[in-house]
C-alpha cells in the first residue's frame, strides 16, 4: 500500500492524469482517479507490480493520462468536443424509419383514435422524406378516415333500425296474434356497397401502409448509416411503436413471410371490426 | 483525430465493442476493476490503454448498464465490485445479435468466413 501512495512514478502519473481531468468536473474526475488508484493498488497487492520495471509496464498498460480523459470525455452527452485529438467512441446504425412507421400506425390503428388519429398520420406522412409526393397523395386520399371509421359507418348502418312488436289480444285477453314492424330512420348498405367499403376502409390502408413503410425501408437503407454516440441510453432506441413495426424490418424473415404474418395480422385487426358490426346489427333486429 | 488512429482501423471497432466485452465479461460473476481489465486483457488486442476501461465503466454505471458494490477485500481497502443490469443484459443480447450479423458478413465479403454467405431475406 505504501508503495503505491509514495512512489514517484505513480505519484506523478495521478497528478497528471489529476490535472488532465479537470474538465470532466468534480464527480467523474474523483470516480476515475478512484478507479485508477484503485487498480494501481490492486496489482501490488496482487504481487504483479514488484519493482520499478513492473511498475512502468503497468503504467504503460494503463495509457497516457490523456487518453484515458479523452475515453471519459466521450460519453454521449454531446456537450463536449474532443480537443485531445481521440475520436469518439462512435457506432453506426442504419437510419432508422420511425417517422414513417409511426405515420403508418396512426393511418391503420391509430385511427381509432377518430379523426385525430388519421390527422396525426397524414401530418406525419407530409413531414416524411422518404415518400414521394404521389405516394403521400395515395396515403392521405386512401384512409379516409382509416378502418375505425368503417367501423363508425358500420355502427351507425346498423344501429338505425328500431323495431317493435304489438299483440292483438282476443275478447279474453289471450294474444292471438303478435304484429312486428321494423322502423328503419336511417339507412342501411346494400351488401355489395358495404364489401366494397369494407375492402377500401379496412383492407386498402393496411395494404397501402405495408407497402409505403417497405418502400421508406429501402430508401432509408439506401442512406448513409448514422452514427450513434455510446451513451447513456445506449442501444435502447426502440420505441413501442417501431417493436410493433419490427415485423416488417427484420432481416430474418422473407418477404413472403412478412406478408403472410401482415395478413394474420390485418386479420386480427379485422375480426373484432367483423364481431362489434355484426354484434351491433344483431342488437338492432 | 491524430494521423496514427487514422491509419489503425481497429481503433475505432475497438472502441464500439469493448463495453460490450465488459458486459459478457460480468453475466458470469461479479468483478472488481482490476480482475474484469486483466480478464479483458486475456484476450489479445481487446484493450489497447487499460486506463480507458474506467471511464468506459463509469459511463455504463451511468447509462445503467452496470450497478457498483462495495466490497471488503481480505487484505487492503475495500473494492468497488461490477455487476451487470437487466438493461446490461438486454444491451448485450442486442449486440451480439447484431455482431453475429456484422461478422459474418464482414467474413463473407473478406473471404475468411467458413463458407457461410450472408443471409438475407
């Protein structure tokens, strides 16, 4: 112990590596020198530093007092620069899509979040710069209003019809007959209208958005990769929203595969549509 | 940038990597500095500076990567011992997914694979 805290050599590379610190600041310059004088103290005792040679080798492992604030300084926060000439610990990624996933989202299942959630959408589809202007035409004019908008018409075609039943009742009181009548106040679709809708405000989109977020992928691929600063949120950077979408991004399935998990997919979005429709128009008879 | 970082390229791979090397390191045991910079330093030309593996350590505490104990050691002062997160955990299971992929189609391109191409779907 004692010879680590009085030998010239360490005593000189800590003040060193002390005043090359300075600007971490107060908390993360004590905890490296902590760290360092630390090490320094554990290959004594461990017996690996003996003399003034091992001493000197260990130091030279442990690297210019530069450096090592160089490797301090990089820690994401993006404040500050690199005067000491070492390169950021940088790794690269792919750019990302989530402007464009996300706008995909709220067209199809954000929708159900009436209107709003097909404004955000198209408003996210326009500040996209991965689409072209006829495709963000055919995003915004093919969701009018998205399937929960469907599911709305539906609701209302259905919910308008009211029926009603009387009983004609015999000199005795007993029914000899019961009279219904269905009073239809709204309107209902013909079933060819109402497929059609069906496949426009359902179907469609969920095609439709498939398609643009594969063609936002390409593009995006096709972009420098951006570099991303080790920080400290680290490799963390899916959202909910981009872990829903990731279907459609990974590399480890086909594209054959990825359209038939999206038509499972549609599917389940679909049949609860499908079962509150035909529960509402059941309700109504 | 200093000329001689340029010209090595592993300088800069070294860098995005050796967290990670930490982190694997730390799924099997508890370390305290000291024993996790010589295990690194087991495996040749992971570490080029030692000293940089504490402020590296530092930042992982901070991103939450790793949580610090202190520990008494038998002989001297006590030890601040490294252990991985579940969000260390979950970084790493990211990057090795990732570096598998990196590899074999830096492999593939080189020529120094073992004969398995790059998938893609």
């Amino acid at each position: 112990m004692e010879f680590t805290v009085v030998d010239p050599l360490v005593e000189d590379y800590l003040r060193r590596l002390d005043a090359a610190a300075y600007p971490l600041g107060d908390d993360r310059r004590g905890e490296l020198m902590a760290g360092i004088r630390e090490h320094i103290e554990a290959a004594v005792e461990s017996g690996e530093v003996h003399d003034e040679v091992s001493l000197r080798a260990l130091l030279d492992r442990l690297g210019d007092p530069e450096e090592i604030v160089a490797a301090a300084r990089d820690d994401g926060s993006g404040a500050t620069p690199y005067p000491l000439g070492a390169p950021a610990a940088v790794t690269y990624r792919r750019a990302g899509i989530g402007l464009e996933i996300t706008a995909a989202l709220f067209l199809t299942v954000g929708s159900v979040l009436l209107v709003v959630g097909w404004l955000v959408g198209v408003v996210l589809v326009w500040s996209s710069r991965r689409w072209t202007v006829g495709e963000k035409l055919i995003a915004t004019l093919v969701f009018p209003g998205g399937p929960a908008a469907a599911l709305v018409l539906a609701g209302i075609g259905a919910g308008v019809t009211s029926c009603g039943s009387s009983s004609v009742l015999d000199a005795n009181g007993d029914v000899v007959d019961v009279q219904s009548s269905c009073v239809s106040s709204g309107w209902s679709l013909p079933p060819w209208l109402g497929l059609t809708l069906f496949v426009a405000w359902v179907i469609v989109p969920i095609l439709v958005a498939g398609v643009l977020v594969m063609r936002a992928r390409r593009r995006a691929d096709a972009e420098p990769l951006v570099p991303v600063t080790v920080s400290p949120r680290g490799t963390t950077r899916w959202g909910g929203l981009e872990i829903a979408a990731v279907l459609l991004l990974s590399d480890q399935w086909t594209r054959t595969e990825k359209w038939i998990a999206t038509a499972i997919g549609s599917l389940v979005l679909v049949v609860p549509i499908v079962a509150v429709v035909g529960l509402l128009s059941f309700r109504s008879l | 940038m200093e000329p001689g970082e340029a010209q090595n390229p592993l300088t800069q791979l070294r860098r995005g990597v050796i967290e990670y090397c930490v982190l694997a390191l730390l799924t099997a045991e508890e370390l305290y500095g000291f024993d996790l910079v010589k295990r690194l330093g087991e495996s040749e030309g992971l570490v080029t500076s030692e000293g940089t593996i504490y402020p590296l350590l530092s930042r992982m505490r901070r991103a939450g990567w790793v949580t610090t104990t202190w520990r008494e050691s038998e002989s001297g002062p006590p030890r601040r011992y490294y252990a991985i997160t579940r969000s260390g955990q979950h970084a790493l299971d990211g990057f090795t997914t990732e570096w598998r992929r990196f590899r074999d189609s830096v492999d593939a391109v080189l020529g120094t694979g073992e004969g398995h191409g790059v998938h893609r779907g």
